[in-house]
C-alpha cells in the first residue's frame, strides 16, 4: 500500500499523460484549420491554472479564461500565447487588459466608448458575443452589426478578433433541434457579419459536447474545456461517442484527489459518529478518521452516503462531515494503518471513485464537483 509520499495530509494528482492525451485525441477529429483554445477558468476546473497553462502551453493554441485575474495569472506565467477573457470585464480593469494583449467578449457600448476613450498605443482585440437562445450575456442579430459598424470607425482603437456565441443544451442527444436553432442562428450573423462588416480571426461555438458531436460547429476554434480534464461533459454525450465503437474518442481523467488516514480505532455497539449523532454502530465497528472535510471540497452531502478508497476496497462514510474531518468504516478493510493513502476520486488498485459518481450523490455535475476542490490544497504533476 503505498503512503504519503508528498508530506502533507491532501494533494491532488495532475497526471501530464493524460491531459497530453486528451490533447491529441481531439486534434485527431478536427481539422488543420481548427484551433484550440484551452478553457482554463476556475482555476484550470479546479486543477490549478498556473499548473496547467504551463504543462500544455506547447499542446493548445490558445487559453480562454473567466476573467483578468485568470488571464494576469497567466501571462504571470510567462506564457505569451493568446489568451480570451469569456466573461465580464469590468470597466476599470479594460486598459490593464489592453496593455497585457488580452482578447476579451465585448457585447455592450459602455466598453466599447471606454476602449476609444483611452489613449493606448496598442489596440484592443473583442471577440463579439452572439445571443442566440441562452438568454446570458450577448448581442442580437442586429445589435451585434450595429455594434460592430460603429467599432469599424475606430480601427486604430478596437479591432473585432472574434464572434461567438454558447449553446444552452447542445448536451441533449435526444433532441438537439434548439441546438441547431442556435447553430442555424449564428450562422446568420456570421453570413451577415462578413457581407457588412468583414471577415474575422476567430468564429467559434464550441465547448467540448459541441466539438464531440457535431463537426459542423467547429469552425476554426474550438473552446475545449471539461473534456480537456479527461471528463465527459454529460452521460449522454458519452453513450452518444461510444456508440461509435472503435472510431469513439478516449477520454482519461487528469485528476486524482488523495488524502491519508489520521487515526484507526474501534468504537462499540451503540456509539455514535461525528456531529450531530446522525449514525450509530450496531456492531463494534474500525473505523478510520480522514483528516478533511467540507472546507477542502469534500461536500457536507457526503455524509452517511459517499465513500473513499483505501487499500483498493470501498470504504463508506458514517456520519456527518464536519468542516475538516470525517469518518468511515474500515471494518471489512485488514491492516489499515495510520498514513495509508485514501483516494477521494481517482483509481486505487482496480477500484475507481469518478467524479460523476460523486457528482450523482450530490445531485449536481461532475464540474461543480472538481471545480470546488479547495485551491489551497497542492497540485503535483505526475
């Protein structure tokens, strides 16, 4: 069995394989022509930004980010490639934005007034967002030309890198007609875009389900994200590819989440575990005290119904998790010891804990599961 290794009481595995792997795997279903921006927001969905931007830096073309924070931490980072900020930028922040050669959604005239008001000897590069049906941030079809026939007059302001827009749920295989509504819909503004205004660098439409299922939304970049981290960005998805047997797309999870065993004990027939009494032993019973809790991500849902990996066999949690700590059963599990290594998600001898397993527990999505992994806990790259 082997034990901590990295001399602190959690860490999180990156395995550089992997994510290289997932790389190569969806270079192989596009074209020469498609590029792909990495989707490193959230800190990298919770694998560590600056970990990430670096180790595939040689791999992707570009990293598309939340913010100017994520996009600063980057280029911190001594990464000169292009970088799109997707979400909001606020007002204040555009000329720092602008001097770091960061692309950024623009979709209202309060920016684009600031970006002329500036007087920077470097111009600003938007990409315009489209709204074709997710009702989020966005222009409409004719607000995005208005738009742009009024940024065209400041060419040596603002210069229009980019249109895109997000599908609201290109995830669904048993129905994809709104899907193609809001395909049929941007392909429009496209149309209209390069008829009126002129071609440009970037048009793209695709996150990962997107690029999986339907070639005809690739253009020439693609938005790769949760599949980078070697997940399926839905179950449907996943049937959808594999259902196509030989031909279907490989997929390896990039993450693994560790922790170790704190202390070994038994407790007697009637005790109880943890706060609030919640579970109580019917038998003596060993069990295990792992040394996290819901502030490191390991959701407080867990209690009395997730489980951990040690020694290879299954081990269920028994009562609450507390803030920092919780507790499971090792009754059925020989010679645990303290400091052997726990998996919270990840493989341990043939066994594997996923992340859409825990996320199915939870009722929610395999990324809010790995995206809330406390960023204080280390990354190691393996």
């Amino acid at each position: 069995m082997q034990k901590n290794k990295f001399k602190t009481k959690s860490w999180v595995e990156i395995s550089k394989k992997a994510i290289f792997s997932n790389i190569s795997s969806f270079r192989k279903i596009l074209s020469k022509e498609t590029k792909i921006a990495a989707v490193i927001k959230a800190n990298a969905y919770g694998h560590d930004i600056e970990i990430v931007s670096k180790l595939i830096s040689p791999k992707v073309d570009l990293f598309a980010v939340d913010s100017i924070y994520e996009a600063l931490k980057i280029r911190e980072n001594g990464i000169k490639k292009p970088i799109i900020i997707l979400g909001y930028t606020p007002i204040k922040d555009l000329e720092l934005v602008i001097k770091n050669d960061i692309s950024f959604a623009c979709y209202n005239r309060e920016t684009v007034r600031k970006i002329i008001s500036l007087k920077l000897n470097k111009i600003a590069k938007v990409h315009l967002k489209i709204e074709t049906g997710t009702n989020r941030q966005g222009l409409s079809i004719g607000e995005t030309i208005k738009l742009a026939k009024e940024i065209s007059k400041y060419k040596d302001k603002i210069y229009i890198e980019g249109i895109y827009t997000h599908f609201a749920n290109i995830e669904d295989t048993l129905d994809p007609s709104f899907a193609m509504l809001q395909l049929k819909r941007f392909n429009k503004v496209k149309e209209i875009f390069e008829d009126k205004i002129g071609k440009v660098d970037y048009c793209h439409c695709a996150a990962s389900a997107a690029t999986i299922l339907y070639p005809s939304t690739h253009f020439n970049l693609i938005r790769l994200g949760i599949s980078l981290y070697g997940i399926w960005p839905s179950k449907e998805v996943k049937i959808a590819e594999l259902q196509k047997g030989t031909k279907s797309l490989k997929l390896k999870p990039v993450l693994s989440w560790k922790t170790i065993v704190a202390q070994v004990k038994n407790i007697n027939k009637g005790e109880s575990v943890s706060y609030g009494r919640t579970w109580t032993a019917t038998k003596e019973t060993k069990i295990a005290i792992i040394p996290i809790g819901y502030f490191d991500g390991f959701d407080r849902k867990l209690s009395n119904s997730g489980k951990v990996l040690i020694k290879g066999k299954y081990a269920q949690v028994i009562g609450r998790v507390a803030m920092n700590m919780f507790v499971v059963d090792v009754s059925h599990i020989k010679n645990v010891k303290v400091e052997d290594e726990v998996v919270i998600i990840g493989e341990q001898e043939g066994n594997i804990i996923s992340a859409d397993e825990i996320a199915d527990k939870l009722g929610t999505i395999n990324y809010e599961v790995i995206c809330r992994i406390n960023p204080l806990i280390p990354r190691i790259v393996i």
